[in-house]
C-alpha cells in the first residue's frame, strides 16, 4: 500500500500555470496518519534487521526506477508546480546523487566503531553505534518536491527507519509517485508510505507518535510544527526559511559573479530557501557589476511555454507578499532598475532587481521568494559582512573574490557557504546542509544527515577486573589515596 489514506474528503490541485485541476487526492486524516504509523512501526523491525548492505540494495533498486522514469517524474514537477521541465530534470539528478551516497555510506558512518578507554577505565573495551530511531514523520515542501524531502527520507531509510511522509498540498502528486516507485523496489512491508493533506494532516503526523519529524518549510509553519510536537516531547529536524546574501568584493570575477547572483536568486522564480535576495556590491565595481546583471537578467522571461526560463509563483498567496516588498521598497527610496510593480502578472512574476533600498525595509528584511534582487553598495567586505549578519535567518552564503574569500565567509554566520559559486555546498553529497537561527536546526546530507535519524548507543565491557576499583562502596583508602594521585599527575600540570 501506498497511498495510505481512505478519507472521505479530497482535495484538488491547481496547476500555477493554467488555473486547471490537475489532480485530486484524498485529504489525510488523523485516523489516516495513525494507522500509517502503526503499519510502518510493525514493519520496522524487518527493515532495520535487513542491515547496511540488503537496504543499499533496495535503496539502489529505488534510484534505478527513478532514474529510468525521471522524464514522468519531471513532467509532473511541471504540472503539479510549474518549473520548468529542466530544472525539474536538474533537481531530479541532484536528489539520485545524495540517494546514492546515502545508500553507500550508511555502514560506514552508523556501524559500530571502538573507541579509546581513559587512563581510569582500561580495563574496559568501549564502543559506539548509531540505530536507527523507528519511525520517522518527513513533513515535505513543494518548491523543490523531489530534492528536498529525499534529503530526508534516504537518509532516514538508510539508517534503517521506516517513514510516513506527507507531501506538500501543492505537489501532492509528485510524493505519490515517490512512494510508489519505492514500493516496486521494496513491496514485501509498507515502509515507505504517503499520506496526502494539508495542514491538519502534518498537525496529526506530528501528535502521531513518530520517533521524530523531519520539517521543511517557512520559519512560521516550523514554529507551529514545533509547537505540536512539543505535546509529545518529539524531536524535530527543523529546515527554514532564508534569506541569502551573496557578496562581491572589488577583486572579484564579475561575470562569473553576476551570473551565479541572476541564477540564485531567479531559478525557479525565487522560491528557494537557499536563493540570493540580497546582494552587497563592493563600491569600486558597483556600476560594473549593475550593467552586468541588469544584461544578464533581463533575458530571463517566466511564462508556462517551453521557452520560459522560469515558471509561476506556486502559492497564490505569495504574490501578494512578493508585491508588498516590491512596494515596501520603492515606497522607502529604493528604484528599480529592471520589472518593479508591472513586473507582477497573475501568478507570473517578471524579473525584478532593486537597488538603494534602505536595509529596514521588508524587501531586505523578511523572505520575498520569489524572482527579486536587491543590490547593494558597500563601502568594503567589513561593511558587506556586517549587512549579512544583520538577518534572522542563517542559512546560505555566496562570496565572490579571488584572494580573500574565505576569509570574508568564515565571519559570516550560515549554515554553508560557497565561494566563487552559487549553492555548490548543496550537491556534494558528503556535506551537511542545514541553518542556524530563524533558518532552523539539525541537518541533511552526509554523516550529519544520517546521524540525524538514529540514536547513539555506547556500549562497555569489562575485559578484566579494574585494579583500580572506583564504583564500589568497597573501595578502599589506599584507591582514595591513589585517585588523588593520578589527578594531579594527569591534569594538575595543566
């Protein structure tokens, strides 16, 4: 079983781009979402003892049909959100590459491995391993619909937990199809199940007694997840919002800046946690930069043919706050160089790019997503860095300088950066991504994101008995006398 939810209600689903329904799916409800999560903790047991090797295998089995099936899968992308086809295909080969490396390391980093005694326990062999939690809730997003939520549930499933997933209202298809193509690979127990619905059904997997709930989203919908499962003491993986600067200092290359500044923030039409929204601009080179960006950015047209390079804003309601910011900018002394007001067409948003906008207007402040630049003079990196850190939000970094680019990043408060590119920390497989502050807590990808889903157990075993008995009422005062000893002599010179 795969989609797991008899629920009498349904809903629709509205492509962005047409205004047409262009699926229907049940809406979950709790008694929907508990049942989910009894079928996976029965069948729990049977996929943790699988091991590292049987679950690579199935793992790989799963990556195999997404990949053979990925132009489907991408279509529907298309359909459910409007991104063009490409960047769907794009999304698609970054999220098989972190389905691979977590598929290939999870015994590597969650085995049992020795770990060196002290001087006080040597007559002890000490050990640690990672297991897995049980049963893991993933609350998806649907602006990366294949991406992000596989962040969360390879690696969960890897470290040998089963998982109930619920799919964003907006791209409910797409985690359908997920979770369908991992039955094909794994069709003996439910372990990966969907659950369709909108908020009341992620309300109800967080009460539902999962193990723990890996969120993504805006900062306001985590903060009401937390909420809900701090009733029942769950632990939560929390990914937010952003609003990512990327810095430009006068020794930098300019073409390759502006370029990374045009994608990062108008790929798929802005909405990205990790997307550019602002942009410090040392003012050596600040005129230079503006021609180039301008150029470069005014040939990007979102549209629904087969042209365009970007598609709608998916969530009606965020246009209006991509209009807000627009306004809330101009209205502050900002001026637009490239769109503005008339840029907004519906749920299309033409390029914007502002510049002279004061830094305590919502623009700069709060998360536009969607396809709007601000850029920024700066008198030096001091006061780009300063600007930066300003945010509530940690989450991404792009530094553009030949010489002192890391430098610049390392005092920069983010969860990742990158230097002399745009993102490139978000495809290596083997690094963590995750924020700090309103941008969220824990983290996906490599080690980090497989520890996220298991509990650490340490384990010692007497090899033979202790001529230094410490844990016992029989000790005597010559032991007494010798620990005094050994403390000065370990620890005392220092």
């Amino acid at each position: 079983m795969t989609t797991t939810t008899a629920a009498d209600s349904t809903f629709d689903v509205i492509s962005p781009a047409t205004g047409r329904v262009v699926g229907v799916h049940p809406l979950g409800s709790t008694r929907d979402v508990d049942d989910a999560v009894a079928r996976a903790r029965d069948a729990a047991d049977w996929w943790a003892s699988l091991g590292f090797d049987e679950r690579a295998h199935r793992l790989d089995a799963w990556r195999g049909i997404i990949a053979r099936r990925a132009t489907e899968l991408a279509d529907l992308v298309h359909m459910e959100m409007g991104k063009p086809r490409a960047d769907a295909m794009l999304e698609i080969a970054m999220a098989l590459e972190h389905l691979a490396w977590a598929a290939k390391n999870a015994g590597k980093v969650l085995r049992r491995r020795t770990v060196r005694s002290s001087a006080l326990t040597l007559n002890q062999s000490a050990s640690v391993e990672y297991l897995p939690l049980g049963v893991v809730g993933v609350i998806g997003p649907w602006n990366y619909p294949i991406f992000t939520p596989l962040g969360s549930l390879s690696f969960a499933l890897a470290a040998g937990n089963t998982v109930v997933y619920k799919p964003s209202e907006y791209t409910p298809g797409v985690g359908v199809w997920l979770v369908e193509a991992f039955t094909q690979a794994v069709p003996e127990h439910p372990v990966l199940q969907v659950v369709t619905g909108d908020g009341s059904t992620g309300a109800a997997l967080c009460r539902s007694g999962v193990n723990k709930i890996g969120f993504t989203g805006s900062t306001s919908t985590g903060k009401k997840v937390m909420a809900v499962c701090a009733e029942t003491l769950t632990p939560v993986l929390m990914e937010c919002g952003g609003k990512d600067a990327l810095i430009v200092n006068s020794d930098a290359d300019l073409d390759s800046a502006a370029d990374a500044a045009v994608w990062g923030g108008l790929s798929n039409a802005g909405q990205t946690c990790l997307g550019v929204e602002r942009v410090y601009v040392h003012e050596s080179i600040f005129d230079q930069f503006l021609d180039r960006i301008v150029a470069h950015a005014s040939r990007i047209r979102a549209g629904s043919d087969i042209d365009a390079h970007i598609g709608p804003i998916t969530m009606p309601s965020q246009v209006d706050v991509v209009r807000r910011h627009i306004n809330d900018a101009i209205d502050k002394g900002g001026r637009v160089v490239l769109g503005g007001p008339d840029a907004v067409e519906g749920q299309f948003v033409q390029p914007t790019i502002l510049v002279d906008v004061p830094e305590n207007s919502v623009a700069v402040t709060e998360e536009t997503f969607g396809p709007t630049l601000i850029v920024s003079r700066v008198r030096n990196m001091d006061e780009a860095v300063e600007r930066a850190n300003s945010s509530r939000y940690g989450l991404g970094l792009s530094v553009f300088s030949r010489r002192h680019g890391e430098d610049i990043a390392r005092r920069i408060r983010t969860g990742a950066v990158s230097v002399n590119s745009y993102v490139l920390y978000a495809a290596v497989p083997g690094l963590p991504l995750g924020g700090v502050d309103d941008s969220g807590f824990g983290r996906v990808h490599g080690p980090d994101g497989l520890k996220e889903f298991t509990f650490p157990r340490a384990m010692t075993r007497q090899r033979f008995p202790s001529v230094l008995p410490l844990t016992t009422f029989r000790r005597t005062r010559w032991v007494d006398s010798l620990v005094r000893f050994l403390i000065t002599l370990l620890h005392g010179r220092n």
